[in-house]
C-alpha cells in the first residue's frame, strides 16, 4: 500500500531562497520510498513584488500552483490545504514553509506511525542556517512540547472531522503568526494526541533564515535552547 501524502507551502519573495527550498524538495520528492506517494503545492499571491518568478520557478521543478492573497496567512493556508485535499485526496497533508530543507531519511522515522494511523506526527527540533555566513544552530525542543511546523503530518480524515463535525478550519483565518502551533491545539481540543519524535540532534530538517520572516535569524539565533554547531555537520542538507 502506498500512502499518499502532500505537501502544502505558502511562497512569499525570497527567490534565492526559495530556490535553495526548491532544488531539496525536487530531491526530497524524487528520493521518497516506494510506499510514499508524493504531491508538492506551493500557494502564491499575486500582490507578491516576485509572483510571476516564484510561478515561473514553481513551473520550472515541476511543483503545483494554487493561487490566494497573502493576508490575512490563516487565510491562505486554509486554502492550500483544502485545495489539496480536494484535488489530490491525499491520506496526510505535510506542512512546509519555503525556506525549509529536509531529509528524505524522515520517512523511516515515520513510518511506523503513518502505518499506526496516527493523526498528528512531528518532531520537536530542528536546525536554522545563515543563508550567507552558514552559521548554524540546533534549536532544541524548538516549540516546546509540541511539534514543530516543518515536516508536520496530520492525517486528511481528521482535518476533514475538524470541518464536517466541528465546523472549524484546520488554520485560524484571521492570524499572521503562530498559526502550527494554534492549529495544534485546536486539533487537541478534539482529542488529537500529537506524536512527537525527539530528534535527538539527527539533522531532519533546517530553515535558511535571514532577518525578514516572521521568526527570522536574529531572533531565532538568540534563543536559549539555540546551540551552535559545525555547518560541515548538517551540510548535506544544503542544495
């Protein structure tokens, strides 16, 4: 049996990069196992200064295009996920954000409980990079407790309970910020138990960060669970 999962990204500027994002998800889809089958989506906004180069950039990987305005971001997640799952009827939708870069080897973490059918699967740490010094960091229980945005699984027939029997989007709509997190705990109120996999310093993922995201280098740099490390280290994740 081969689950299918899709992975949903909101764009926004930032064409160097969300080139870099590109060319590791162009790697991350083509070397997913034989029991994954892999959709990637990208949601762009027309009052984007870059739409047109993000769109032709999306174009060039092979990636889909869904359009929707920027703000409020809630807003625009909530129709990325509700367009993929209307379109691609996938078993999980995946959170990313276009500054990520991840590791195939995840799904052998995971596998295990996609298979259990679990709901809410996640890790809690992750690695941060200067898109031009290569400074790197290891955050460490990065949200706390709870799972962190990239790589987030949620299984499509609870988001769809969320909606039929609660009347609640997965996304609050009106938020720019905080939305993983937010949305996690909504899942929650539902009886949602999220499955967080410590990683344990094993470079699953890290955000290229400059210092215009909403959590950028310089805040997140400065954080006390921030450890620095050797770029060489976690280099292989590096277009």
């Amino acid at each position: 049996m081969a689950y299918k999962i899709t992975i949903v990204c909101p764009w926004w500027r930032r064409l160097e990069i969300t080139r870099m994002h590109c060319l590791s998800m162009e790697k991350f889809l083509r070397q997913a196992p034989r029991w994954i089958r892999l959709r990637y989506i990208c949601i762009v906004s027309r009052e984007d200064p870059d739409f047109q180069e993000l769109v032709d950039m999306a174009h060039g990987f092979g990636f889909d295009v869904y359009q929707y305005r920027n703000l409020p971001l809630g807003q625009k997640m909530n129709a990325g996920i509700y367009t993929a799952i209307n379109h691609y009827h996938p078993d999980y939708v995946m959170n990313m954000g276009s500054d990520d870069l991840c590791d195939v080897s995840i799904w052998k973490v995971y596998k295990e409980y996609i298979e259990a059918g679990k709901e809410l699967i996640g890790i809690d740490s992750c690695f941060i990079i200067e898109h031009k010094t290569h400074q790197a960091f290891y955050l460490d229980l990065y949200n706390e407790q709870w799972p962190v945005g990239v790589l987030r699984l949620i299984k499509v027939s609870t988001i769809e309970r969320l909606k039929t029997a609660y009347k609640l989007n997965l996304y609050y709509a009106e938020i720019n910020q905080g939305m993983d997190t937010a949305s996690m705990m909504r899942l929650m109120k539902i009886g949602v138990t999220p499955t967080v996999i410590h990683t344990d310093w094993r470079p699953f993922t890290a955000g290229i960060k400059g210092n215009v995201t909403i959590n950028h280098w310089m805040h997140l740099s400065t954080l006390d669970r921030a450890k620095e490390v050797d770029f060489e280290t976690i280099k292989h994740l590096m277009p």
